[in-house]
C-alpha cells in the first residue's frame, strides 16, 4: 500500500499530506482527493499539476515520512488526532518530556505481537525518539543548531500475525529517503526473532541518560540505518557525547484493511 501511493514520483503521497496537514489546520479529517490535480479539504481547494505534488515534500524526513504512514493506517476517525499529534511534535517543549514518562518500545511490541498471535490482529506504532539534551540546549539557546547533530528520529513498525515491517527515512542529514529505504528493502518482512533483535538494538542506546560508545553507535545504525560516525565526519557538527532520550509512541490498534481503504479518489 505504501509503495502504491509513492510509485511515480510520489505525486499521490504529497496530495495526502497535503490533505493532512490542511486538516490540521482546519480541525476537521472531512476530505476529498481529486485525482485530475487538486485536494478538496472542507472549503479549502489546493490545486496543481501532479509534477507540484511529486516535489513538494521533502521524503527523508522522518517525522513526514512517518506522518505520512500513520495518516494511512489511521482509521478515519483517529486520523486527525494522529496527524495533529505528529505535526505538533516538531514545536515540542521539554516541558512534556519531563511531565510525562517515556514509553517503553519494548512493552509496546510485545502487546503487539500478543494480539497478533492470538487474535490475528495488525498494529501500526509510530515512534518518535527524542535527543532530551539537545533539546534542552536549544531552548538555552547554546547555538547547539550549528555546533552539533542530533540523533533525534521517527519510524513507524507494522506488527502484524508472524511477522513485522519497518518504514523510515533518513532524518535531518538525508541519508536517505522513504523510497529509497522500500526499494532497499522491498517487501522484506521481519520474523519474531529478527523483530525482537530490533528492539533489543533499540533498548542498547535509547537510556533515560548515557554516553555514545562504538556498541551503541551500531545498534543506532541497525535500528536506524543512519551511521552517526559518518554524519558527523560530514560536517563541522558534532554529536554530543553525554545524552538522555525521551520516547513516545502513537500506537493504532486492529488495524483492518478498511481503514487503508478510506480514500476515495475522484
């Protein structure tokens, strides 16, 4: 489903998003999808040819591309929470993070692939890990933007009866885009064990507080396929030795092929 509405271009993908984020701003999740070249969202009509939509969204970012996969799997009645709540996420305080725990990836999966084995059920988990220290200098105003990178990133699991599958982009230094990642991978699908390695990667660097090591930096790149090493070697930018992270996680549960089905294209 996913590689159908990015094949071209990506032109089909950019009118969702567009949709998305005009909902946002509306309030409302009532749309229309014009399939001659325009996005009916209520009362707003965004209109253009389908070479605008296959260039207007820059696909290795990884909160869009994450946005854009969750907005998919959302059924029609959770997808503007959904599309609202990772919008906002890029305005985020520290403040949230230290009033509300962080999630555990872990416990999360292990629900999900519970409900998978007995009941045959799919969940989608949006996950957005946060760089807690970055974060922090930012808001001091440390000038952290131009000295440092940050390992902050989104990525969406699909856990789904025996298996699980991973959609993602490259992040803030564009390593690579949503669609370079599907055609790096395919329709490669994880099986139990392969799944609870990931997760097992996730856990070795994503602490409430620690120090980027050689092990940790790996598992990063495993679960992220972003090597930090080289992203910093890149630049002037560094990355901070001494880190917290913060995790939240946007979970949609049973999700059903009806719900990927609530497009209609006119």
């Amino acid at each position: 489903m996913v590689e159908c509405w990015l094949c071209e271009g990506g032109g089909a993908a950019g009118y969702l998003l567009a949709c998305a984020e005009a909902a946002v701003r509306r309030e409302t999740i009532s749309m229309r999808i014009r399939s001659e070249g325009a996005i009916a969202v209520d009362n707003i009509l965004v209109q253009a040819q389908m070479e605008r939509w296959n260039q207007s969204h820059d696909w290795s970012d990884a909160k869009l591309a994450t946005m854009f996969v969750m907005s998919l799997a959302a059924p029609k009645e959770r997808m503007l929470e959904v599309s609202k709540t990772i919008a906002r996420r890029g305005r985020m305080g520290t403040t949230v993070m230290r009033c509300k725990p962080s999630a555990s990836l872990r416990r999360a999966f292990e629900r999900a692939k519970k409900a998978a084995m007995e009941k045959e059920e799919c969940t989608i988990i949006g996950v957005n890990l946060c760089d807690v220290t970055f974060s922090e200098m930012s808001e001091e105003d440390f000038g952290v933007h131009d000295s440092n990178i940050t390992f902050a990133h989104w990525f969406v699991l699909g856990i789904c009866p025996g298996r699980m599958r991973v959609w993602q982009a490259g992040g803030q230094e564009g390593e690579y885009t949503l669609q370079e990642h599907l055609l790096r991978n395919g329709d490669t699908v994880m099986k139990w064990e392969e799944a609870g390695k990931l997760i097992d990667n996730f856990e070795i660097f994503a602490l409430p507080r620690g120090c980027w090591n050689k092990a940790r930096l790996k598992a990063y790149e495993r679960v992220t396929g972003i090597d930090l090493r080289q992203a910093r070697d890149r630049g002037v930018r560094d990355l901070l030795v001494e880190y917290k992270t913060w995790v939240e996680l946007i979970i949609l549960e049973n999700v059903r092929r009806e719900d990927l089905a609530k497009f209609v294209w006119m």
